[in-house]
C-alpha cells in the first residue's frame, strides 16, 4: 500500500486488518471496506506511516493508537447503517410492548 512516498508492506496491512476484526462489534465488516478506511485514515495522519513502517510491533504504542482510532471510525460508519438495517428488520414480537402475554390478549 502506496501511502505518500512510504510504501507499507502488505502482510503488514493484513495484520493490521486481521486486529481491527478481532472486536466482536467488527466481525462482520468487510474487509476491503477495512481496508479502505484504514488508507484513509494512513493518507489523513501520514506522519504515522514511516513510524509505523520502522516500527510495527503490535505492542507499541504508535500500532495500538492506529488500532485504536480506525475502530472507532469504523463504528461510527458502521453504525449508521447497522442501526437503520436493524430498525427495517425489527419485528413486532422483538418489540418490547408486544411480550408475549400483549400477543395473547390483542388475538
């Protein structure tokens, strides 16, 4: 991954990919859209790269920011639609007016 004049290796962004979808919240992302958003995030904070390039151990502090804030990027799009999808999928007895005691006594 070409990022400025820096070029990441790619087992390098696998990994990086492999760690932002290890949260539970995560797991179900694409990973090019992971992808996708990490480059952007690498483009907005170039400085981050050449570090990272010298140094990506997964302990250090510079790959746990990284981590860090890309997740909660990637909640913030994430959640905007997963809320939406939800929302259309939502059935009635899902509802917690509609128990099951309500259903019996509306039929």
């Amino acid at each position: 991954m070409l990022i400025g004049k820096i070029i990441l290796d790619e087992s390098k962004i696998t990994g990086l990919i492999h760690d932002i979808l290890q949260r539970k919240t995560l797991q179900d992302l694409n990973e090019d859209f992971v992808r996708d958003e990490l480059f952007k995030y690498l483009q907005k904070n170039h400085q981050f790269v050449s570090k990272l390039n010298s140094n990506f151990q997964p302990k250090s502090s510079l790959y746990k920011k990284v981590l860090k804030e890309v997740r909660q990027q990637l909640r913030r799009v994430y959640g905007l639609y997963r809320t939406t999808i939800e929302r259309d999928n939502c059935k009635d007895s899902a509802n917690p007016f509609f128990n099951k005691r309500t259903i019996r006594f509306l039929c």
